[in-house]
C-alpha cells in the first residue's frame, strides 16, 4: 500500500434519485420512481428507497409501478440535472482538497453511482482526524443537496471499494477510513462484486466459488492469466496494493453549470421566474461552499420547437444575493420575452472570489457593492432599465446634450492633494444644473434683464456677467439651438445662471451656485 498518500473518495450510490430529489427538495422522503419516458409503457430505471420498500423495481413499466404503490411519484429522467448534479459532487470535493477529480463511470452494477477522488494527505492539521475530514466532506455534499458516503484508503481502488461497501443496503455507517496496515485484511473481507467485474469474469469467477476479494487473492497468481484472463491478474493487484494509479490532478474549474429539463413546455413568465429561482439557488450553494461568487452570468432557455434564446446578465461586483439576480434576470425577462415556450433552461457562471475594498481612513465609506447592486436593480425594475444609469458627456457644444451608459462604480485613484490657496477654496463655487429648468419671468431695462420672479428667485437684478451664446446644428429643424447665459446675482441672495433660449423665445433658470 502506498504509506504516503492519502485518498477519499465521496461517492452517491443512486445519481439519478439524488439529482431528482436535489431539484426537488420537497419529495424527499416519498417514494420516487425515475422513468424513461412519458407514457405508462416507459421503463423505471431508478428508485428511492421509499420506493423500494413499496415492491416498485427497476426494470417495470410504470403503470405496474404506480398499481404497486399508490402515492408514487413519477419524474422523467433529466440529461441536465443528471450531468449537473455529477459535477456539484466534484465542487464538494474541490471545497475541501485542491486536487481532485471525477471517477469514471462504472460499469453495471454500479452504473447509476457517481463518485468523486480527492487528496486528503495532511488533513489531521486541519480536522483533527481523517474522520473529521469525512465528516466535513458529508456535511458540504449534503449543503448542495446530495446524500453521500465517504472512505478513505491509500489509493482510489481502496477507497472506492469502502466506499461501495458502505452505500450497500444494511450498512448503517456513511463514513469510514482506513490505515494502510488495516486495508489489506479489509479489502480481502469485501465481496467479488465490488471490484466491478465485468459479466463474463464474473461468470467465470462464479464458477470457482470465488466471492469474496480473498478468494481471488487464494488463487495462484501463475494461473491467473490463462485461466480467468488479463483482467483478473489486474484486480488481483489492485487487491494486493501493487496498482499503479497516476496522482490527483489539480483542477480549478471556475466555470459552473446549472440546467433543468422540464416535463411540459412554459410559457409564461411567473412558472419561469418559480423555476430559474430553484435553479439559482443550487448554483449559488455551489459557488458558496468554494467560497466563490458570481459577477456574470449566461441564460440559456432551450425553446420548443427547436432553437435556444440567450443571454448575459452583469452586476457591478460579484455577489451570491438571489433576489437581485432574480430581479436582474426577471427585468432581462420581460424586456425581451422568449419567442417560444420553454422546454429547458441552463445557467453557467465563471466563479470569482468576493471583491474586497480596501477603505481609506480619511474618506467616508460608501454603500457595499451588494446593496449597490440591489437598489440598482429596484430602480431598473421601477422605472425601466432605459432610464437608470450613469451620464456621459458628448461630442457636442450643446450645453445640456449627454448620454446614458451602464453604471460602473470605478476605485478612486489615490494621488496627492494638489496644494490650494485657502482664500481661493473659500471663493470657490459650485454650479447645480436644474434638469428641467425653471421657467422665470424677466422685465428688460435697456435691453439687459433688471428684475426676475421664478419658482426659484425673486427680486431685482443686482449683478449680472454676459451674455455668452451658445448655437450649433442650424441645419436641423428640430436640433437647432441658439442660448444666451448671464450669470445673475438676485436681491435676495441667489447666484443664477438665465437663460434666454432663441428658439423657443422663452426665459429659464437651467442652474444655480452654491
């Protein structure tokens, strides 16, 4: 055995049952057949335990399952959940271990397992034992919804192996490991079957009484070959330790994937909005047992008929908080509503750590970029995403001309303070532009204004600066402008700055300092 290293395997005996009951968490405990089809006449390929105890087997038709137990429930078996729940089993293992990989599938009769190899070399530094190790490996499988065993041995075959034996029916342990000086009398105690023989050397192996892993071990290595062939001699050596099995790899996948086939066709967004919150919700257990976030994501609906709608969704920072996901994807939703019923739908996220700030000690904090993101996605639902974002200015000379692009919260830059005159920053103004302006009532005295009565101001006149003109686009009819700015002191202490707009022959405050 090979004292050095330190294998788990996290193994699901029944995939197909748990990817089901991981999407629908409210059948757990109730007898659950998963089918091949639509009809009565479709095949049961999988069961729960419930299930089991009520007589419904693998291997019938559905209507002599449902006659066997009555309050059945029946699901048709689903690609996407299957595949996603397989790679949730390696996120578990890549929670606790940085190296570690998925098992290739078995054949029959372990077919429906699904199992997941990490290293656990040097885990009593951080659990005290192998067995607190196992125990935390359990209670994240079970976090993203699937009900596991554990072992741990000095190499894949060793700890599949237990791990097989515990998923057997009659075990009550969910948990065990192994010393290399104790795997060689227990993997020898352990049936024939769960090597994985494939049919025609257990046949063969059924014919010399051979049914336990010793039996195999008893029998001449000489003979192993021309009689039982090659695959005998190789699960001899497995058995004895003399494997060799190339180490872990060190996999970061950051891109995660979460899909759901659905029975009958939606086409309606309330049943859609109900179905991608569950969907979120297991991605998002996903990202946080690796203690990662999700800043993009991709929308993939499958709709009927053929043909797929997508489309990406970005918050200003990553984030785990379901409502604003779901308030962003809904808005994203009824904006642009799918052309057809929905058949399917998958979403997929490149996993990034959480953005940490770091705050400066002479400027006040501003709000996190969590609640940043949920007040944004409460405006875009209010007022609608075309009327939400951040100004920018362009190429014009018209004074109130801007657009409208995303908002992107940007870090300041940390530069010196550029040294100022303090008589200069106590004289120092600020202009506030009115968006819209103030309509005003101007009297003129030789042709300059004199007195003012707005919303804003009222009184004489007491300083004005001006006028500056401002015109441009005088090809367009509608476009065109021609405004005269004064700058206006009024007698009860407002600074203005007027306006007398050409086109429309019309007097405006449009802003004021302060």
């Amino acid at each position: 055995m090979n004292e050095g290293r330190r294998i788990g395997c996290l193994l699901v005996p029944d995939l197909l049952i748990q990817a089901e009951l991981r999407a629908q968490p409210e059948w757990v405990g109730h007898p659950l057949a998963v089918v091949s089809g639509r009809s009565d006449r479709a095949e049961v390929i999988a069961v729960s335990a419930e299930a089991a105890r009520a007589n419904v087997r693998a291997g019938q038709r559905v209507s002599h399952a449902r006659a066997a137990c009555r309050g059945l429930l029946v699901c048709t078996a689903s690609p996407a959940r299957e595949r996603t729940a397989r790679q949730s089993l390696l996120d578990a293992a890549l929670s606790m271990s940085p190296r570690a990989e998925l098992a290739t599938p078995a054949p029959p009769p372990f077919a429906a397992e699904a199992a997941a190899f990490l290293d656990a070399a040097g885990v009593d530094a951080l659990f005290d034992s192998e067995r607190g190790f196992a125990s935390a490996l359990l209670a994240r499988s079970t976090a993203i919804g699937l009900e596991a065993v554990v072992g741990i041995a000095s190499c894949r075959f060793a700890a599949q192996s237990l791990a097989r034996r515990l998923a057997t029916p009659g075990s009550r342990a969910s948990l065990r490991t192994l010393s290399p000086t104790e795997e060689t009398d227990a993997i020898a105690a352990l049936p024939i079957d769960l090597l994985a023989p494939d049919d025609a050397l257990a046949n063969r192996l059924t014919r010399f009484g051979v049914h336990h892993v010793r039996d195999l071990l008893a029998l001449p290595h000489r003979s192993l070959s021309s009689r039982l062939g090659p695959e005998a001699v190789r699960l001899a050596a497995l058995a004895r330790g003399q494997g060799t099995e190339p180490p872990l790899p060190t996999l970061r996948p950051s891109w995660l994937e979460e899909a759901s086939d659905l029975d009958h066709p939606i086409g309606e967004l309330e049943p859609l909005t109900f179905l991608l919150r569950a969907t979120l919700s297991r991605l998002f257990e996903r990202l946080e047992i690796r203690s990662l976030r999700a800043r993009k994501l991709d929308l993939v609906l499958e709709l009927e008929g053929g043909g797929s709608d997508a489309r990406s969704t970005t918050l200003n920072a990553p984030s785990l908080d379901l409502r604003v996901w779901l308030r962003a994807l809904t808005l994203e939703l009824q904006t642009r509503p799918p052309e057809a019923a929905v058949i399917g739908l998958s979403t997929r996220t490149e996993g990034q750590p959480s953005r940490q700030d770091q705050l400066d000690l002479f400027r006040p904090s501003g709000p996190s970029s969590v609640e940043l993101d949920r007040a944004l996605a409460e405006l875009e639902t209010l007022c609608g995403r075309e009327s939400v974002g951040a100004p920018k200015l362009t190429d014009s000379h018209r004074p109130d001309r801007f657009e409208q692009s995303r908002f992107e919260p940007h870090q300041p830059q940390k530069t010196q303070p550029t040294p100022r005159d303090p008589a200069e920053a106590a004289n120092t103004l600020a202009v506030r532009a009115l968006r819209p302006p103030i309509r005003a009532e101007v009297h003129l005295q030789a042709g300059a204004p004199c007195s003012i009565r707005s919303a804003l101001t009222s009184g004489e006149i007491l300083h004005i600066s001006g006028p500056w003109r401002t015109t441009g686009e005088w090809w367009s009819e509608e476009g065109r402008y021609a405004l005269d700015h004064y700058d206006i002191q009024v007698s009860d202490g407002v600074i203005a700055r007027l306006c007398f707009d050409w086109v429309q022959r019309c007097w405006r405050i449009d802003a004021f300092y302060d």
